[in-house]
C-alpha cells in the first residue's frame, strides 16, 4: 500500500473489498496516510463508486462491497473440507450473477444435546469477515434439512396396487422408492426422474420432481451424467448476448503472422481448432529447431468478471460425451471466432520457442498475434502422409510444413525418453454411435504419431508458459502432479514382488523406475496389469498455484497454457502471460491475484465432476450396447479384487463389470489384500488380479451401467510369488492368521480410468 497519496479507483475498490469490517473515509485516509486536499479528492472518489454502485455505504457512513453477504443470513451445509470443517454456502447465491461463492467456514459450538450441524442442512448464522471472500459463521438455530434429489429410473411393476418404483442410477444407493400416483408428476414407466424422498428410512417414499428423459432414448444416456454430476448446461441470456456480440479482433499492435504457413492437426470429428503448429530448423543452431505453437486468443473475447466469464468459470471445463460435448463457452466463441479455421484471420496468443539439438528449450517468447490457417488437417491424414502417401492438400505442404514438424517432434520424443517420462501403455476405449445414437461399436483408439507430434508441442508450450511467469515473477496456476502417497508406493512395491517384479526399495520414486518395470513386463500376459497398477498407484493431478512438478511428466513446472477455449484454468495463464508482458487488454486482473488458492480449489473440482460424468456415461453407453448379449459368453482379464468379488474387463471392448463374490462357488472366499486374491476356504481354489478367464454376461443395467459376470472357466492364471518376508501386509497379517470369511456381496467400486495431464 503507497501512503501519502489518494488511492486508485481499483485501489481503493480492493480496500474495501478485502476489509474483514466495514470502513469509513477516516479509516481509509489513515491507513493510506492523507491530509488537506487529498482527503477532499478521496471523499468525492468515493461519492463516485457508492454512486456507480460499486460500493455501498449505510447510516453510518461506512462502506463495504456491495456483494458483501449480511451479518445474518440463511446457508446451506454443502461439505466438508480435508480438515474437517464443515462449509456452506449462501441460500440465495446465484453463481452466474454473483460469482463464485465465498468460503463460509461453520465455527464448531457446543450443541447442548442437539444434533450436530451437517451436509445438507439449513441454518440461520451470525457472520463474521475473516479475508477477502471468506467468513466465519455461528449457527443461531437450525432451520431442517432440505429435502434429498436422488436420480432413478421410474417403473409401475405389476402387482403394486398403482404404486411407482424408483431404481436410483448411482450404484451405491441399494434402495428402491415407493412413488404414489399423486406423486409421479406425469412420469411414464422407464423414464429417468429426479425424486425427492417425502417419508423416513422405512417407509422409502417419494415424489418425483423432475422427469429427464425415457431411458429407451440414447440421448437419454449421458442426460443421467449431466443431471447426476450436476454439469451446467444452459448459458445465462446475458452470456449468450455477450458471445453474440462478439466482433473480429483487430490487428492493432499484434504480431502479424498470417504468411506463416501454420497447420491445425486435430481428430476427424473434431468442430473447433483451437491449437495451430509450426517449425523450422533454426538456422543458427545445428540440429535445433524454432517451434510456433498458437493457440486461439480466448482471453480478447472473455474479459474478467463479465457475464461470459462468470459462466466459464462455473463450468471450469468442456464436457465430452460420445454424442455430444457440453461447451465451456457458447458456440459463437468456440465454433466461430476461438476456432482457427483454416484461411481466416484469428487472434491468437504464440509461444515461440528455441529447442537444440538435445531438445532442452534455449528460450521462449510469449506474442499477441494475427494468424490465417493455411489447411485444417488430421491426425490419420498427416500420418498417411508421412508414411509416403500424401492426398492433394498435404502434398505441397510437405517440404515446408509437414516434414518440419516431425523433425522437431522426433528430437522433443527423444528428450521426453531421456528425462524418463512416465510411459504407460493402457489402451484408450473408442466409441462409434450409429445412426440411431446407438453405439455401432466398440473398440480401441489408435495411437498415431502424428498425436503425439500435437502433444509434445503442446507440452513444450505449457512448460515455456510457466517458466515465463515464474520469470516474471506473475502468479501461476501450475498443473501438478505430486510423487506418489507413500502408502500406495509401498503397497504397489509388495504386489509386484507376488508378480516376481522388482521395484527399487526408498521413500522417493522417479518415474524412470517405473517405467523400468514397465518394460520388464512389456511383452507378458499381465503387461496391462501391471501399468493399470502403477496407474492406481499415482497421485492425482491437480491445479495449485504451489508448484509441485509434474512427475508423470517428469517436469519440473507445468502449467496449462493450450487450451483456454475449453479449460478455465488455460484462461487463467494466458490472462496472467498478458498482464506479464504487457500484451494489451484482457489480462489478469488485479483482484484475480490474490484469488489463486481459490482457481485450483473449484477448477480441480470442475474436472474431476467432468471426469465422473464422462466416465459414468461411456458406462452406460457400453451397458446399452451388452445387453443385447445378456447370456453371451467372453473372455476376460481380472482387473480390480475386492473382498466383495472381481472386476474383470472383457478382451477387446475393454467393457468391465462385476463377478460377484457370491457367484464364484459354494464356498467363502478370504480376501487377500497383499496378494490382491479371493481364496476358496474350503478348496484353496484362488482368483487374482491378471487371471484371464471365460465370462457369462448375467446382467447389464444401461441406468446404472453396472455389468455383472459369472465365470464360465479359468483360461490362465498369472503365476504368483510369496509376499516378501517383513513386508505390510505380513506384519498386518493380511495372508496368515485367523481365517475369517469375507461378506460375500456389497457395493461396487468406482471404476478408474486414465487421468488427464
């Protein structure tokens, strides 16, 4: 804070705002020292923001944000933090007007025999500032718990008497609900509903709310993701109007690079580029290349704290479904002027970057720029090209554009192998729908090198984009991805000794050892076990404005820069890398800057709420198209053992469900945490991770996308070694002691899937 002269407007705004009580003009002008005239010039400055509504002021002359929350207001208990304190949020904020919520932390009270606040409840509380954006609450009195939404499938069964019957699609609830005719809000037999439970734990009654769709329609299917995990789908009025309005960006100041021949490479059904290419041998430096990676100039369009931005924000990220993507941004942004279409003139925002021989980045510079798409090309397309047969439009840009980019590619490849990047081979599940919306067929993603071309560009971007900002000393939301919990290490470690696979024995893992006993099992039968495990093992990645490295990719920053167009937190660094080198309008804000412990918070939520929808959908898409082959048989590897059965995923597909722990025989079977086995008591007949065997598909549920399997026969069991002496699950006493059975049903667990860089 400058004292001895009259704040700015934004200043003094800041002030305000991050008071934890209202001030009035003698706390301001003491705190930034003013006398004489300067207190005159700061009292007409704030005659001026309480005029513009930017402050509010009351009877006794003090002002605060008019965003402020009341010294007593009603909130709601929405969760509780990896500390334990229970946070809630306001019962009338509406995010896309107000913003993000702020912290609302409930102070811990003696309830005097009264039960103890919760997730879910209402409650009248006292309010006390404790920073900028965050509160202190006590709970004056508890106003009831609002009632419980819960998804299912509606069905009117025979025999019921006029009674409906709620199934909830989450796998975890395993209840029924009775809905009465009044009550079914003009639901039809099969349709998805949101219900609301009207009567206690023992009477299982409810009322349907709201009615999705009819589960006989595929579009239905990711509708059940998007309701579930709570996606935002409709864009404000004033968001839309904003996008609307949106005009071509002028030349102005930026770098005029429309003669530059860049490329967009991108899948085939692909509707917006946001991501243009370029290289050149750099002349000066022998085997080093100069790298152009342009990526579409979101932050000119989507300006701090407008209707556009807010809605960006809530959403934090695109969802992607096999029939249709929920975007972060309306289509008049994504599809028309953040969509590098080849020939037009778009704004963008360069990383040019210098890499020698070896492929270390010498040196990078960050531009404004005017570009102009010379093709739209593809990933198969420019592979086929490569591999000797161009088509028309690839073939003159070969010399120039296409061989270029792969030398450049094959010295930053050479580069990620040398610093040892994590190198999982897990196989992507690719989804074709039909005509009908229906899936066609199920299969796996090819991995060309023409993606891995993009993705190595795009990595070499995102690291030049942090270093610049940690040299510009700029905030930066960083893309961690912490070592892997110790724990987990050690449990991962004892496990591949069962296999007879070594890992080096310390506290601290480079993901070279991994990879070392990745390719020691590279052409065996439990090749796919093995990196599903170490994929199990990892840390998740997350946003942080504390730099942990990325030790996937073995980096020691990264952050994500190539994407603004469907990730906020890529918005984030380009507002941030303009501001840091004064690149003109649309940077970050001055009040963004403190709010950086916030971004990761709520944009880490973001992608793992997307990653849930995503993920529940593709299993319910794959539940559709099985239960036509209820009663087929298949083959199939085990994946996952829990005391209650095994996962197994079928050959091929990759579809994955339920053997129950029932199914598997007259008998109770031990589970074997160390080992990751079920054993038979009686016969010592034993199931494993790896074990490949042959399937009955029993059941395939599309609302829930739960699969159940019976074994028909074992086809090969993995060969397994005794756990090492001293390890865990010896001293836990895992493998030996008391044989005690396990339950022999319960609730599955969530599936995993490969995480996101």
């Amino acid at each position: 804070m400058a004292k001895g002269r009259v704040p700015t407007r934004d200043e003094l705004l800041a002030f305000i705002r991050d008071s934890a009580t209202p001030v009035g003009k003698r706390e301001i002008a003491r705190a930034y020292s003013l006398k004489g005239d300067q207190r005159i010039e700061l009292k007409e400055l704030l005659r001026d923001l309480r005029d513009s509504g930017e402050i509010a002021a009351d009877r006794a002359k003090t002002f605060k944000d008019p965003k402020a929350l009341t010294d007593i207001t009603v909130l709601e208990i929405v969760r509780v933090d990896d500390d334990g304190h229970l946070l809630a949020v306001p019962r009338r904020h509406d995010e896309e007007q107000d913003g993000p919520p702020p912290r609302i932390e409930i102070v811990p009270q003696s309830s005097r025999g009264a039960p103890a606040p919760a997730v879910g409840d209402r409650v009248l509380a006292s309010l006390k500032r404790r920073g900028k954006n965050a509160y202190e609450a006590r709970i004056i009195r508890r106003l009831g718990s609002g009632p419980k939404k819960i998804l299912g499938l509606y069905e009117e069964p025979d025999g019921r008497h006029g009674l409906g019957l709620v199934t909830p699609t989450d796998k975890k609830l395993r209840r029924e609900f009775d809905v009465r005719a009044a009550d079914k809000n003009g639901a039809l037999p099969g349709d998805i509903v949101w219900i609301e439970e009207t009567g206690g734990s023992l009477a299982r009654r409810a009322r349907v709310v709201e009615r999705i769709g009819p589960m006989s329609d595929p579009r239905t299917v990711s509708l059940i993701s998007i309701a579930a995990n709570d996606i935002p789908i409709d864009f404000p009025e004033a968001a839309l109007e904003e996008a609307e309005k949106s005009k071509a960006a002028p030349l102005g100041d930026r770098l005029d690079l429309r003669s530059v021949p860049l490329v967009t490479i991108d899948g085939e059904d692909a509707r917006d580029f946001d991501d243009a290419v370029f290289a050149e041998a750099d002349a000066a430096h022998p085997g080093g290349w100069r790298i152009l990676v342009a990526i579409a100039d979101v932050a000119w369009y989507v300006r701090h704290d407008r209707p556009l931005d807010r809605a960006a924000y809530r959403r934090g990220t695109s969802v992607y479904f096999p029939d249709r993507v929920v975007p972060m941004l309306p289509e008049a942004l994504s599809n028309h002027w953040c969509s590098l279409v080849p020939r037009e003139d778009r704004p963008v925002l360069v990383a040019e970057m210098w890499i020698d021989a070896e492929g270390h980045l010498k040196r990078h510079k960050f531009h404004r720029a005017m570009m102009r798409s010379t093709a739209r090309l593809t990933y198969n397309r420019v592979q086929t090209a490569m591999d000797g047969a161009p088509d028309d439009e690839i073939a003159p840009l070969m010399d120039k554009v296409v061989r270029p980019l792969y030398g450049a590619f094959h010295v930053l490849l050479a580069a990620r192998e040398k610093r040892g990047a994590l190198d999982l081979d897990l196989p992507e599940r690719q989804v074709t729908l039909g005509k009908d919306g229906r899936i066609a067929e199920i299969g796996i993603r090819t991995r060309l090198d023409s993606h891995k071309l993009i993705e190595e560009f795009m990595v070499l971007a995102n690291v030049a984009a942090a270093q610049a900002l940690e040299q510009r000393h700029m905030p930066c939301l960083y893309r961690v991805h912490d070592q892997p919990d110790l724990a987990k290490l050690e449990a991962l470690r004892e496990f591949l000794g069962t296999l007879g696979v070594s890992l080096p024995a310390g506290p601290r893992m480079r993901p070279g050892d991994l990879n070392r006993v990745l390719q020691q099992v590279a052409e065996k039968p439990i090749n796919r076990l093995v990196n599903e495990t170490v994929l199990r093992s990892q840390s998740q990645a997350v946003y942080s404005p504390d730099n942990l490295g990325h030790f996937g990719l073995a980096l020691a920053r990264y952050a994500h820069f190539t994407s603004p167009i469907r990730r906020f937190p890529d918005l984030i660094v380009h507002r941030a890398l303009i501001a840091a080198f004064g690149l003109g309008e649309g940077g970050l804000a001055e009040a963004d800057k403190g709010r950086f412990v916030e971004f990761g918070e709520h944009l880490s939520m973001c992608e793992r709420r997307a990653v849930a929808a995503e993920r529940g959908a593709m299993d319910r898409y794959v539940a559709a198209f099985m239960a036509a082959h209820v009663g087929a048989a298949f083959s199939g590897r085990v994946t996952s053992v829990t005391r209650f059965g095994l996962f197994a995923a079928l050959d091929g597909s990759g579809a994955d469900g339920l053997i129950p722990v029932r199914s598997l025989g007259q008998e109770f079977f031990r589970h074997d945490e160390g080992r990751q086995l079920l054993i038979g008591e009686r016969t010592g007949e034993t199931f494993g991770l790896g074990d490949r065997l042959s399937l009955k598909l029993v059941e395939a549920d599309t609302a829930t996308g739960g699969l159940l399997f019976e074994i028909i026969d074992v086809i090969e069991r993995v060969e397994r070694h005794a756990l090492p002496r001293g390890s865990r699950s010896q001293r836990d006493g895992a493998h030996r002691g008391p044989r005690r059975p396990v339950a022999r049903s319960g609730p599955p667990r969530d599936k995993r899937s490969r995480r996101r860089n």
